[in-house]
C-alpha cells in the first residue's frame, strides 16, 4: 500500500489554502470598498471557516515584499516584462512567505 505522501505533496495541499486565501482577500476587498463608498452597507462578519483560514497561513504584515522580480513576468526572455495581476501577486507572496519559514525553521 502506497504512502499518504506518494498522492498529495505539502504544496499541493498549501496551493489550495493559498488560492482560498487569495479569494477571501478579495471578497473582503470589495465588501470594503462598497462601504467606504456607501458607509451604511454592512461589513459583514468572518464566518468561522474564514478565521481558520486565516490562522492557518502567515498575516498580511509577515508577507515577503515582492519587488520587481515578483510583480512582473518575463515574456520573450528578458525582452519585455508583464504585470501580474494582484491575485497573483498575492499568491506568490503568501508562497515565499512559507518558504521562507519553512527554510528558516
């Protein structure tokens, strides 16, 4: 009988906490700019899965700095340079972050 580990990888598991992460992250972006615009709109509370989630990766404040390397995408070598989206940059950021504990530790 093959091992646990043999079908799903610590990064397989993490990429899925990360994405899940990356969509609460916007989701509470845009509840928040619909409050600034208009403050009666409610907030809205975490639900308790969304505090799990958020205990479970790094905060925002412990995040890697992306810089240039981590914001832009090489196309055609390094001929030109695309933006990433915020999404994605937020994933790559949460993903160095854990890295860089995991290296640390």
């Amino acid at each position: 009988m093959q091992a646990f580990f043999d079908y799903i990888s610590f990064w397989a598991v993490a990429d899925v906490l990360i994405s899940k992460r990356v969509k609460l992250a916007d989701k509470r972006h845009k509840k928040h700019m619909l409050h600034l615009m208009s403050p009666k709109m409610n907030l809205g509370v975490l639900t308790d899965a969304e505090r799990q989630l958020l205990l479970l990766l790094p905060s925002r404040k412990h995040w890697v700095t992306l810089g240039k390397k981590g914001r832009y995408r090489k196309i055609d070598g390094d001929a030109h340079l695309q933006h990433r989206s915020a999404s994605q940059c937020n994933k790559i950021a949460i993903r160095w972050t854990i890295e860089r504990i995991c290296l640390v530790r």
